[in-house]
C-alpha cells in the first residue's frame, strides 16, 4: 500500500515527537547523584576526586581514539600500497633506524602520559586529608549499618525501601553529611566481604570481617546521592543500595541532635523488624 508525500510527512512528524518525547524523559530523569537510561558517560561529579576520574578518563577515551585511528590509517595504507598488484616485487628491507627508535620512543611516551596523570589521581584517594567528619559503614547481609564516632554513641541501620523511588536505590534511612566537608568512611564487614560504592562521589572500597578499610570524599555539591554494594555477597547482594544526602552546616547539626535521640538507645529499623522492607 503506497502512501501519500502527507501520510508520509505525518508518519515521520510522529516519529520525530515520539523520539523527541523519550529524550526530553530520559533527561528528566537524569538527576544528580543517580544512574540514567540510555548512560555511556560517568554520572556526573560531585567531589574533587570524581572530578579527577572524569578528566582521566575522557583524556583516556581520547588518547584511545588516537592511537586507534592512527594504527587504523596505518592498515590502510599498508593494504593499498603494499599488495600483490601495486607491489609486484616487495623490498628487501631489514630494518629502518629512525622508525625502530619511533616505535620503541612513542609508546614509551604515551605510557608516561598515562602513567603521571594515574599516579597522581592514584596519591589524591588514597591520601586521606585531616578529616571533618568520620562515619563507619559496616556491611551486613544485605544492609548498611552507619555510626558516627565524632558525634556521639549512636547508630542505625540503613535497608532498601521497595516503595520508594529511585526504586532499588532508596533506603529507609539515609547517611547525612555535611557539604564541603571531608568525610573520612571506614568500612568493615560483619559476615562477608561488602563493597562501599559511591559512583558521584568517585570511591569504592571494600567492607572486609575483621579488616577497618578507610576512604574519603568531599561533597561540593548539595542534594541525594545513590550507590550499592559492589561485591558479590549473596542472595540479595542487588537489594543492598548507599544513600547520601549532602546539606548544609546547619541542617547537618540539627540531624545529629534528631540522630542522637532516635538511635542512640535503640538502633532504629532493625533487620529483624525491617526485613519485610529488603525483600
């Protein structure tokens, strides 16, 4: 069945909203702090160190591309210059000093290039600065439990919340922090090995028994930040998400006096009486 030049017109002016419509959603949905649909970058950062990541990793991606295309051009003309019927009689040439010297020297200097920019991001994590604030994260089959040494003796639980959203991503109680702070995160495991994942903030670090495991972040920005546990912990290793959110100075005290009444006797949301929530 042929179409007319207006059915035609018509079809593709609906195609062109249609598409235009997914695109304007999946922006919508693309927040801070949380993965998108249709993702090929980083999420966006939120810390210095992240902010390293990114830069290396689009130098990476660039540098990458290069040596892919030159290496490409390069089969290129090696097939149409040096084949049967454009080369009848092949050179006897053994070796060629000034190209045996470029293919020995280029690499070597495209491994310094990579190697000082990794160094240096590889010192800025692991060299953890004096530290404003102090959280331990204890990883649990399958949950968080958090407390914070410097702001009293209290503690809670942090479990997958299935009705809310993000869905797989939001808990029940999320960990606070203040924003342009340094945060110092120590992660031990309570029965298997855990991971704490924080892709916005550019830190993962495993959460092992019997093992205290330190990192570091500084929030700039303010607002919600998802991440997971990632290490294989079992049954439910996919129900066990990070949820943190950055505020000011003064909302951050007035969450520790709140924290410090509601958990401090009584670890609130306990597995036992918040298990239903993780299924």
């Amino acid at each position: 069945m042929k179409m007319s030049k207006g059915q035609i017109g018509r079809r593709l002016l609906g195609l062109a909203v249609v598409g235009t419509g997914l695109a304007l959603s999946g922006a919508a949905f693309a927040e801070l702090g949380q993965p998108a649909p249709w993702e090929y970058k980083l999420q966006e950062a939120a810390t210095p160190v992240m902010e390293n990541i990114t830069w290396f990793h689009n130098f990476l991606v660039w540098l990458i591309t290069a040596i892919t295309l030159f290496v490409l051009v390069l089969l290129v003309m090696v097939a149409v210059k040096f084949n049967s019927k454009a080369n009848p009689v092949p050179s006897k040439t053994t070796h060629n000093t000034l190209i045996e010297v470029a293919w020995t020297l280029i690499p070597v200097l495209i491994l310094v290039a990579v190697a000082v920019p990794s160094f240096r991001l590889l010192f800025l994590e692991l060299d953890i600065p004096k530290a404003d604030l102090t959280i331990k994260a204890t990883g649990k089959q399958w949950y968080w439990t958090y407390s914070y040494p410097d702001n009293g003796p209290f503690e809670f639980d942090s479990l997958m919340a299935a009705d809310k959203m993000p869905r797989l991503l939001a808990v029940d109680n999320e960990v606070v922090v203040p924003v342009n702070k340094v945060i110092r995160v120590q992660t031990t495991g309570a029965d298997v090995i855990h991971s704490f994942a924080m892709p916005a903030f550019g830190i993962k670090i495993d959460a092992v028994p019997g093992r205290l495991n330190e990192t570091w972040f500084k929030a700039t920005k303010l607002g919600m930040f998802y991440g997971q546990c990632s290490e294989l912990c079992g049954k439910d290793h996919a129900f066990m998400p990070i949820a943190i959110r950055v505020v000011s100075d003064q909302e951050f005290a007035a969450w520790v006096e709140t924290a410090k009444k509601k958990y401090a006797t009584n670890p609130a949301n306990s597995f036992a009486s918040a298990a239903p929530a993780a299924q």
